[in-house]
C-alpha cells in the first residue's frame, strides 16, 4: 500500500507554518483524542474551522466559528487555508 497524493499533500499543509489569517481546524490526532476521551464531552464538530488572530512563540490563538476563542498549540491543527497573499 503506497502513499496517495491526497495524504502528502495534507501532511504538507499540517506541516507548513501556520500565521494569523489562515484558516485551520483541528489535526486528526486531537479528533481521536477527544473522541477516547472519557472525561470531556465530544467537541470535534466545533473544532472544524476556525481563523488564527495571534500568535506567539509557543501557541496560535484561534477563533473558531462557534465563537470561542483558545490557544492551540501548532501540533494540534492542520491549514484548511492559507491567508491570501501568501
């Protein structure tokens, strides 16, 4: 079983550095997670997109279309799209 293009190509976009602007949602990794997570209700469905506002060395704070707004940090998203102009 190879890899597909469709798989590189969303690695590369989760890989890629992220900036205020682009449009992100929550890595597959954190999906799972809050899906096994026993103690936390299942919020996946909330985590489908959201736009970076800031940014600081460590977290990109992310405004998600439900309203809330968190620090997340770059492991747990993937770009849905990038800012124009870049």
């Amino acid at each position: 079983m190879g890899i597909t293009v469709e798989q590189s190509e969303k690695e590369k976009m989760s890989t890629t550095m992220k900036s205020v602007g682009d449009v992100v949602r929550w890595s597959d990794f954190m999906i799972a997670w809050n899906a096994r997570s026993n103690y936390l209700p299942d919020i996946a469905h909330l985590r489908q997109r959201g736009v970076i506002y800031d940014e600081n060395p460590k977290y990109y704070f992310v405004h998600w279309d439900n309203g809330e707004r968190f620090a997340e940090s770059s492991e747990n998203l993937e770009i849905v799209s990038h800012t124009k102009g870049r």
